[in-house]
C-alpha cells in the first residue's frame, strides 16, 4: 500500500479493547464486514446473534431493544423512526385483505387516520369501540377481527378503560391485542402482566411505544417501538420491519440511551406535579370538568387505581379540562394564546409545558356520554415548578372574566 489516502482509509489502528463507561458507545453504521464470503452467507439476521447491514441493527440499537423490553416487562422489542410508525408497523406486518381491527373511539387520532386512509384502501374494515364498555368491544368481535386496538389512559380525553377486562375478553376469544403504551410508558403498570399473581397471565400481545414521549424526555428525539413477548409474534413483525426498512439513526438511539436511565424519577416528577394541577383546576369555576384518572370523578378512575396499585400508583404529566359550554372556541384559543410558559406545541414527555385545545366533535364519532359539554384543552405538564405553572394557568384564565 503506497498511496497515502488509500493507506488512511484501510487504516490499520485498532484501539484497545475494554472501554468501560457510563454511556453506551455510538456504534453507526449501513456497512458491516464480514470475513469471509461464508461468513456473509451464514449470516443469521433475525436474532442478536451478530451483525448483518445497519437496518438489522448495531450495539447501540440492540442495547436499546433490550432496555425498552425489559422496561415494558417484554422480550424482544423493534425500534422504528415514530410512534406513529409503530402503530402502521403492528397493522401492516398483522393484517391482510379482508381483516377487521378494532379500535377505541378515544384513540390517539392518527391511528384513526391509519385505519381509514390506508387500511381501508388495502380492503382492511375497521369499527371503533366504546372505550369505557368492554361488552361493546366484546360485541365488535368478529370472525373476521384480527387485532384490537388499545389504549390507557386516552390521550386527549384522559379517560380510563378496564383494560384487564378488555384484554380478558380478546384473550377468550383469541383476537391479538395491541396496546399503545404511550401513556403508561412501562412504568404505570406492566402490559404483559395486567393482574400479577394471576393463574392465567392477563398480558397484551404487543406494546408500542411512542419514545418520543417520556424514554426521549426531550422534545428533540423522534422514535417508536414495538415489544412482545412471543417469538413468532416478534419475527413476524420483525420480517416487515426490514421489508419496509424502517430502521433509525444511531444517534437518535444514543438520545434515549442517555435519557433512559433518569426516565423514572422524570415519570414520578410530572406526574407529582401534574396532579397538583389537576387538583387545583377542579377549583376554578371556568373549568367544569377536570380529566385526570387520579381523580375520583375522572371517567375510570377505578379501574386506573386497580391497575396501578392506587394512591400509591403513577401516571402520565397530562390533564385536560372542559371549559364551560358559554365559552366560544374563540375564548378558549385565547385562554390558551395567552399561557406564558404552557407553550402551543404537541407531543408531550419533555421539560417544557404544553398545551393544545382540541375540537373533539371532529375527533370522536358521537360525544361522549361520561363528558360534559364544552371545549377541551389539554395540558401536558413539563419539569417547571408547579406554583409557576398554576400562576400561568390562573392569569390565562383572566382572559375569560
Ligand atoms: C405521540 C404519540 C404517538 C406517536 O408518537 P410520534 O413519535 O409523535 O409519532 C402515538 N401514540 C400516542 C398515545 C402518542 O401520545
């Protein structure tokens, strides 16, 4: 080898071995080498076994993969570039021509869009169900019902369902259930073990995850993942999941990494000072009602304390209120125009305070009956002091007096 610049790219310096510290290493790459051609034809890409061309994956994905799933109390888990793409993930790899999904009527509102902008055009039915009845979702249940939908709490309407009796009735009737897990984000409560003690696991079938939210706790990362516990189940998904390449960038997995570890003592402080908040709305005569499952007159409030193990339970930074029916949508756009540290911005998980009102006429298909009528608007609950973000909520409210 003369040539300077060909004897700098097949540099021979191979660093020690061994490097031990707090972080991860960020391993990037599309090129992997293999040794020998055999090796490249041996080469197992369906497992961590080793490594293959960097959509499989590298150190750092796989190092992720398997934090998530023993966070969500899973196996194997597929990491993919949004929550969004999570939830089109589970419906492509799972159903086919002719299926029906079922789906919450409280369902974050881009998997509605899924289901009837491309599942429909695919010849993939779909019903939405009431959240809060599982014997209308029992009853939804068909021959043709390939995959349930489910979600705990809704994450605009903040209601919560009876998500074991839910789960018990698809396990009965072998329909595969998939939960997104956004909300409770593996800390709440386990989805792959509803009921612990049980004799019969009461456990989902997958559990996607917007990491955009909490594992990121940034506002800056997008990313999604898909977890299960059943081997086949895994591959099948996993099959699609390279079909389609939609892998993420490493430095991306690196951002969750070094988040991930604080993801719990983070869950804890928002939820402390979210239902500070949701407490103190109750409070305030323009609100007339408060949606926080905390809350005893919070929609499945009972069902969130026999899950979560009650006071002592968590639960996500979000809470919404209905303000009065007087007010116009114009007056509620100006309440939430004229928050100062609650900024007008979606998502949620991050440091920074948040607010969106929604027009949930548009979003549900009849109103309802556990919701007074009025305005919605959502707060998600960031890291601030509490004390200053109910002072920002109470002199927004002045607008409305
Ligand atoms: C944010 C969110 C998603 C989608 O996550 P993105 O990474 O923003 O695509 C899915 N489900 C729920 C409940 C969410 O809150």
């Amino acid at each position: 080898m003369t040539d300077r610049i060909t004897h700098l790219i097949h540099h021979p310096y191979q660093p020690p071995g061994g490097f031990e510290a707090p972080q991860a290493g960020v391993f990037k790459a599309s090129t992997v080498f293999f040794p020998t051609v055999a090796a490249m034809r041996s080469r197992e890409w369906k497992d961590k076994s080793a490594y293959t061309y960097g959509l499989h994956g590298t150190p750092t994905s796989y190092a992720l993969e398997e934090r998530l799933a023993t966070l969500e109390g899973g196996a194997e888990c597929l990491l993919v570039p949004s929550g969004l793409a999570a939830l089109g993930l589970v419906a492509m790899s799972l159903l086919k021509s002719g299926d029906e999904v079922l789906v919450p009527d409280n369902a974050y509102g881009p998997n509605k869009s899924i289901v009837e902008g491309e599942l429909k055009g695919w010849g993939i039915t779909h019903q939405y169900y009431d959240p809060m009845d599982p014997q209308d979702l029992e009853a939804q249940i068909s021959s043709r019902t390939k995959l349930v939908w489910l979600e705990a709490a809704g994450s605009v309407t903040l209601e919560f369902p009876n998500l074991v009796e839910m789960v018990r009735i698809c396990q009965r009737r072998k329909v595969l259930t998939a939960l997104d897990n956004t909300w409770g984000a593996g800390l709440a409560f386990n989805a792959f073990d509803l009921v612990p003690g049980a004799q019969v696991p009461v456990a989902v079938d997958i559990s996607a995850h917007a990491l955009t939210k909490y594992p990121s706790g940034g506002g800056d990362v997008l990313m999604g993942s898909v977890v299960t516990r059943n081997p086949s189940l895994h591959l099948k998904l996993k099959l699609t999941h390279m079909r389609f390449g939609i892998g993420v960038g490493m430095n991306d997995v690196e951002a969750v990494l070094r988040s991930l570890p604080t993801i719990g003592l983070r869950y804890r402080a928002h939820d402390v000072a979210t239902r500070a908040l949701a407490v103190w709305a109750q409070t305030q005569p323009e609100f007339v009602q408060v949606l926080h499952p905390a809350l005893p007159k919070s929609p499945g409030h009972g069902h969130w304390m026999a899950l979560t193990g009650g006071e002592e339970g968590t639960a996500a930074g979000l809470f919404s209120v209905m303000l009065d029916a007087r007010f116009t949508q114009a007056q509620t756009d100006a309440f939430c125009d004229a928050l100062k540290l609650f900024k007008l911005g979606y998502s949620w998980g991050g440091p920074i305070s948040l607010v969106v009102p929604y027009e949930l006429e548009t979003m549900r298909t009849a109103w309802p009956a556990h919701l007074l009528p009025g305005t919605l608007v959502r707060f998600s609950v960031g890291l601030e002091d509490a004390a200053d973000l109910q002072a920002d909520i109470a002199q927004a409210l002045e607008v409305l007096r």
